[in-house]
C-alpha cells in the first residue's frame, strides 16, 4: 500500500519471511505494483518501506537486491525489466520524481546501508529490559538528511541523504 504525507509518498511493501529467500509471484507482484505506481507518482520525494533487509547478518535477501536495481532505474530515468515470467519492462524516463531512502526492520539492530544508491535505514526496534526502543524519523530535504532520534536504549543518528 501506499500513503501520502505533506510533502513525501511513502510505498509499503511485504517481503514476506527470511525462510523464504527466493523472488516468489507474491513478491514480484508487490514490485510490478511498485513499479507502477511509481510511473504514475508526481511526488517529489519517495520512501520505500519494507520489513527483511538481511537474510542473516551480511546477506542481503534478493527482494532486497530487486529493491536496489528499481531504485536505480527510477533515480537514474531508465527502464527496469523484471526476470520473472513473463519478464515485464517499466520505463521511468518520463518520472520526475526522487526515491529518498528505504527504511527496514527485522534485523534488530541499527543500520544504514546503500541501496541503488540511497541510505536503507534499520532500526534496533527491540525491548531491553523491559524499555522499548525506536526511532522517531525528522527529514530535512533542505539540508538533505534523515534525523533518527532514539526513544530508549541507544544513540541518536543522523544520515546524510546526498
């Protein structure tokens, strides 16, 4: 699903579970829906939301890497082709749009990695000792940076969006 904001469009997609590391038809369906919806976005700023970044502590999970390639091509105004069957293209040279950044769960633990060559951002998310811990996300396009501030146990980050 997606959702607007003042000034952002946020995509929210399943990725389904860590057992199941290989592109499934549920999973290719959410990105060709991804896909399309981002044709036709007039948002100047996107987010992509999804839950499993990471299969285990350094692999990353193939819809993951799938995320990455749709990113690249949607920032970059070229096309992405699927290889599922039947492979289908999205051409985005016609958008205007920019995704932002990614923000992820599952891996309970912080995190900033790139994807297609935005931050994806992984918050601990967890209890410890009975206190919760999240982060309250404050974007600042101006100045091009994601302000994660730390409600519990941890630090506070602040993630460059240039």
């Amino acid at each position: 699903y997606s959702f607007d904001t003042l000034n952002t469009k946020y995509y929210v997609l399943d990725s389904y579970t860590d057992y199941e590391p290989a592109m499934s038809d549920y999973k290719w369906t959410q990105l060709k829906w991804l896909c399309e919806q981002l044709i036709i976005n007039d948002s100047k700023h996107s987010v992509i939301m999804f839950h499993i970044f990471f299969l285990n502590e350094t692999t990353r999970n193939t819809f993951t890497d799938v995320i990455g390639k749709i990113i690249t091509a949607y920032n970059n105004r070229s096309s992405f082709t699927t290889y599922d069957a039947p492979s289908e293209t999205f051409n985005f040279s016609a958008c205007s749009g920019r995704i932002e950044y990614c923000l992820c769960g599952h891996s309970h633990k912080d995190f900033v990695e790139q994807l297609g060559g935005v931050p994806a951002i992984g918050t601990i998310n967890l209890q410890a000792k009975g206190v919760p811990n999240f982060d309250m996300l404050f974007v600042d396009y101006d100045n091009d940076i994601v302000k994660c501030i730390r409600v519990g146990t941890g630090d506070n980050r602040t993630i460059s969006l240039a």
